[in-house]
C-alpha cells in the first residue's frame, strides 16, 4: 500500500519533514484509499478535508516521536 509514500522521520531524511513533505504524503494517502488522483468536483471538498486532517495528524506524529538508538530502515 502506498509505496511512493517514503519515511518522515530522520534519520531517514536528514533533516526534519517539511509541511510540503507531510502534505504530499497525505495527499498521496487520500488518492490511494478513495481511489481518484484528483476528484470530482461534487467530492472535492471532502477529498481536501482529509488531505487537511491527514496532514495535521501525520505532523503530530512526527512532532511526539522519539527515535532512539541507530538507523533503521523501512
């Protein structure tokens, strides 16, 4: 599932995810599930309100983790 969506999190990026990174994972995760790249126009509000609350969840997430010891990869 959704294997264009990379990891967030340093150590695998080097630096902190960006609000562009968090939002194109979340957009990337809603195309996936409802199954449209860009929806019609009578869903397009909904479609953006779950980009929308994707992108703020994903941004806690990463904000509340602790990462410890080594490198791990995906």
């Amino acid at each position: 599932m959704c294997r264009s969506i990379k990891t967030l999190r340093p150590p695998v990026l080097p630096e902190e995810a960006t609000e562009e990174d968090i939002r194109a994972a979340a957009l990337q995760f809603v195309r996936k599930v409802s199954g449209f790249r860009a929806p019609a126009a009578h869903n397009r509000e909904v479609f953006d309100r779950a980009v929308d609350e994707i992108t703020a969840s994903t941004a806690r997430l990463l904000d509340g983790l602790e990462v410890r010891g080594g490198v791990r990869t995906p």
